[in-house]
C-alpha cells in the first residue's frame, strides 16, 4: 500500500468496520455483515479490503466485473513472503506443473516467447523454464515481482494489471501465454480475451485455470463470486469467449485448483490455440 493509499481514508475507521463485519459474517448476521462492509466502502471507495466481493459471496449485492485492484494488490503484497508455503504446502495448489503436464501431453513446445500473467512468485515460470527461451511475467503486487525477480528465472517483469497489461502493453506478440490463478480474480472475461488475441502470434498457445461451480448455481449467469471471495466462471462462458476471439480449444479437463477448509475447490485447466493467420 503506497503512502497515498494510506492518506487516502481512515484506516483505523476501515479496520474497525471490517473487523466488524467479519464478526457479523461469521456469526451469520448477513443484513448487519452487509451494512458494516457498506461502511467500509464509504470509508474506502478504493475497496482494499475487498467489501465488494464479500457482499456478492452473501448475496447482498451485485457482482462486481472483477475484484478490486487496489484489493487484489494489497491481499498479495501482504502475503508474499509466505504465498509459496500457504498456497502450495496449505492448500495443495499444483496448476503450473498441471500446465506443464498438459503442453507435454498434447507435444507443445518449445517456445520462442511466454507471457505469465499473474505471475506472482514465479511458480510457473520456474516449471516452465527449461521449455521457453524468454520469459515474460507481469502481476498486480509489486512485492510479488520482486520476489520473481529474485529469483532469475524471468527475462523481463512487469508490474500492472492484467486486462491493461494485455490491451495495452507495448511489447512483441507471444507464442505462449500463461494465466494460472489470474481468472479467479475476474468476473467480466471478454476484454481479456480480447487482449490475449491481440497479444497472440498466429499459432500461439494459451494455458490458464478457472474456478466453476455446479452448473445450476450459476443460475444462468456467466459468472458469479463464489464462497471464498473468488469468482466462478461456467465452462460455456469460457468455450464461447474463446470461439469469439480466434482461440481453437485443445484440452478443457476438471481439476482441483486448490483445497479450501479442507475441501477441493474445482475449477479447470484450459488450453487453446490462436488462428493461424
């Protein structure tokens, strides 16, 4: 959080509301739960502590296109030192190596150029090096890039949010894109599509997870924030976008995307290949 973050609203005022809210949430007050994370976003319009997507997973408000940066970025800057402990040894997330497994599986590779979006400590460039002559990797937490680049396996780093970095970011088209745990994080996919056609040479590969639920709880929505604050996205939702945008699928294969309070959460792993031109 930057010292403009911190003079922009009363943090001891946020703390309280939020802190609040939580007790009320997990008592299973819902209506006063909800009435506390409104005062949070009062105080904090910026939404750091992500009252938007907590309301939408009780179901007292509208689902938002995608979570809050200034949320996203502030939840991964404060767990960056122990995200590889809590997010592979805690909660059994394994989608690089998934990744990995499913480019081989399909004989993709070697690669000239990737993108990791969402890159956060280098889980995937790491599984991936040996593959890609370049290396490219972008994510919202600027503590997360350090760490990468700590790291040495990445040729260049960015930090930047992923639908801007993809629209807008000048750099040279890639043949291989990843994006592992970046979905869960996004409601509204279709200008992130749209960008990685953009950012996709003719032929290129992309490979990237979601998180789904059953397909009545939709309730014929594309998408919806689920339980744990993250969004859901219906297989259809992700078949269509990529028709749309030029993408052949390949594999679209069920995973577990990692366990929460000791339950799978489910989720897929997709990869497809850009249009020859």
């Amino acid at each position: 959080m930057s010292e403009d973050d911190i003079q922009d609203f009363d943090q001891d005022a946020l703390e309280e509301a939020y802190n609040r809210a939580l007790a009320l949430e997990k008592a299973g007050d819902f209506d006063a739960a909800a009435e506390a994370y409104r005062q949070c976003l009062e105080i904090d319009p910026a939404d750091h502590g992500g009252a938007a997507v907590r309301l939408a997973s009780m179901g007292r408000g509208e689902t938002p296109p995608k979570a809050p940066d200034a949320y996203v970025a502030t939840l991964f800057d404060q767990h960056a030192e122990a995200f590889e402990a809590i997010l592979v040894g805690q909660l059994g997330y394994d989608v690089p190596n998934l990744v990995r497994a499913a480019l081989e599986e399909q004989g993709l590779g070697p690669f000239e150029r990737m993108l990791d979006l969402g890159c956060g400590t280098g889980l995937t460039g790491e599984v991936l090096r040996d593959r890609v002559e370049h290396i490219t990797g972008m994510d919202l937490s600027e503590r997360m890039v350090e760490i990468t680049h700590e790291k040495g396996f990445y040729d260049a780093l960015y930090v930047g949010e992923a639908v801007d970095f993809v629209q807008h970011a000048d750099v040279e088209p890639f043949d291989l894109v990843t994006a592992t745990d970046v979905l869960p994080y996004m409601g509204h996919l279709e200008e992130f599509f749209e960008g990685l056609s953009e950012l996709s040479n003719p032929g290129a590969i992309i490979a990237f997870s979601s998180e789904t639920l059953a397909e009545d709880e939709f309730g014929g929505k594309d998408f919806r924030v689920g339980a744990h604050q993250r969004f859901a996205h219906a297989q259809a939702y992700i078949e269509r976008l990529l028709k749309a945008n030029q993408f052949a699928l390949l594999d679209l294969q069920p995973i577990t995307v990692r366990t929460e309070q000791g339950k799978p959460v489910p989720g897929h792993l997709v990869l497809a290949k850009k249009a020859q031109a």
